[in-house]
C-alpha cells in the first residue's frame, strides 16, 4: 500500500521546513503526499523576514475539496499563523474531517521569528483533545502549558512532568521531542495511556538542523499507516531523521543553518544507503 497523507502548513521558500519539507519527507519514506497552505513566508535559511497569511475560509476550502475526492491515511498540522486558522482547522478536526492527526505546534522558528500569533495559542491548546499525537518541543510544551518559553524542560524529570500534564490538558499521546537538551544522547519523552517513558537515539553534531522539527512529525504520518501503533511510527521517523541530520552536511544550501538532508537512503548517486540510526527506549 502506498499511503495518502497530507500536510497542513506554511509554506518555506529555501525547501528546508514547512510544506516542502513535509513533501520530500512523504516522498522519502514511501508515501504520496497532499498540501494545505495555510500561510506563505519570505524565509530561508538565516531566517523569516515575513509572513502573509491564508485566509481561514480558503484554507477549510482547500481541505474540503481535497477530502471529498482523496481519502487521506494520516494528517500532519504544522504552522498554522492566526487564530482564525487556528479554529478553523481544530474545527475539523473536532469534526473527524482529518484522519490520524499528528499536531506540531509550530509557534516560534529557530532563528527566533514568531510564526503563530500570541491570540492563537488558545486555540492549538484547545485542539490538544481532538488529534492523535502532539509532537512539541520544549518550548512550545512550555507555551502550552501556560508557561514562559524561558521555564521550558531543561532535563528528563522535567520532560516526564511536562508530558503528563499535557495529557491532563487533553492530549491523547505526546512526543516531548529534546533535541535542545545537552549530551551525547537525542533524549525524547513518549507520554501515552500507558504512561511515559524515555526515546533515547544518538545526538547528531551539525549545525544543519532547519526543519528538523517538521520533518519529524511528517516523518510520523509518513510511516503510521503500515505500522501496527503509533510508538513504531514515532521509533521509525527517529531513526529516519537521525540519519538525515547525519547527512546534513553534504548538503550546501543557504549560509545559515542548513537543511537535512531528507534523501540520504537513497543516496546522492540514486545507489541508495543502508546505514542505520539505533533508537531504543531507556
């Protein structure tokens, strides 16, 4: 089977993030994928210098003309930009519009641009409830718990207690992703019914990290259709990633940080790579 997916989200110029990058990660991993734009950006790799919303009621056209005539296997909600998207999308996700929802709560760029609204936060909390997996980092768990980015998790314990108490908002499974965190391990928090418990893969030293959040979760929508459970897909997407960030630097594009390179499998000659990123649960 060939999985239908779709990305709803903003759309990234340099093809490191956002919609681009959610499309190359389907492509890479097998599956076909769909575009919603909510949000076009004048960005590349040194930063965002701006962006010019979607309007709410187009982008609900959008997906509304998409799923009346393709039947989509999983959904990934990246940027969504205003409040009025905002609800509009989690509207449909209350409405079972959208099929398996990965939510990355795209609210602040690395580089340090806001690319959601400050009344908008509001309304990704409330959209907590009604996906499948929210996929924050640090910061944005810290924003979303009511928090200042400046009290986001700075170690494991606070990860786990920052986990559970998005579940207690409403959250159905998290991935607390801690590639911020120091050491020689990339150490992420899985927080389902069962309870929490430690994703530990190898840190990948490189300054070519534009996307990497994206790609993660598209990575996950990309691989949960022909995986028995939603923790496979998130130890596969892992894996993935940590080899595209492994890859990162044979790539060349833009002066500042650089994006993953999102084809190392197959190779920059199409000989296609067998090197594997072990992950395991600690």
């Amino acid at each position: 089977m060939i999985p239908v997916v779709a990305s709803i989200g903003g759309s990234d110029p340099s093809g490191g993030a956002g919609i681009q990058a959610d499309l190359k990660t389907f492509g890479a991993l097998g599956a076909y994928g769909c575009a919603v734009l909510t949000s076009l950006t004048a960005q590349s790799t040194q930063g965002v210098t701006g962006v010019h919303p979607v309007p709410a009621e187009f982008v609900e056209d959008q997906v509304r003309t998409l799923v009346a005539d393709i039947t989509l296997h999983a959904t990934k909600i990246g940027m969504l930009g205003t409040a009025t998207v905002a609800a509009t999308v989690g509207a449909l996700c209350r409405q079972g519009v959208l099929p398996q929802v990965v939510l990355d709560p795209v609210m602040v760029s690395t580089a340090g641009s806001r690319l959601l609204d400050r009344d908008a936060v509001d309304q990704v909390r409330g959209m907590l409830a009604h996906v499948a997996l929210v996929t924050p980092n640090l910061a944005e768990a810290a924003v979303l718990l009511g928090l200042d980015p400046a009290e986001q998790a700075q170690d494991l314990a606070t990860m786990k207690e920052h986990a559970r108490r998005l579940q207690d908002l409403g959250a159905r499974r998290v991935l607390l992703k801690g590639g911020h965190l120091d050491g020689d391990t990339s150490s992420d928090i899985w927080g389902d019914a069962t309870g929490v418990r430690v994703l530990a893969g190898r840190r990948v030293r490189t300054r070519h990290t534009h996307g990497t959040g994206c790609s993660l979760s598209s990575a996950i929508v990309a691989l949960r259709p022909r995986l028995p459970d939603w923790a496979s897909a998130v130890v596969g997407a892992k894996e993935w990633l940590t080899g595209a960030l492994a890859h990162a630097d044979e790539l060349r594009v833009g002066h500042g940080p650089g994006p993953v390179h999102h084809f190392w499998r197959q190779g920059a000659a199409g000989t296609g790579s067998t090197e594997s990123s072990h992950v395991s649960w600690a």
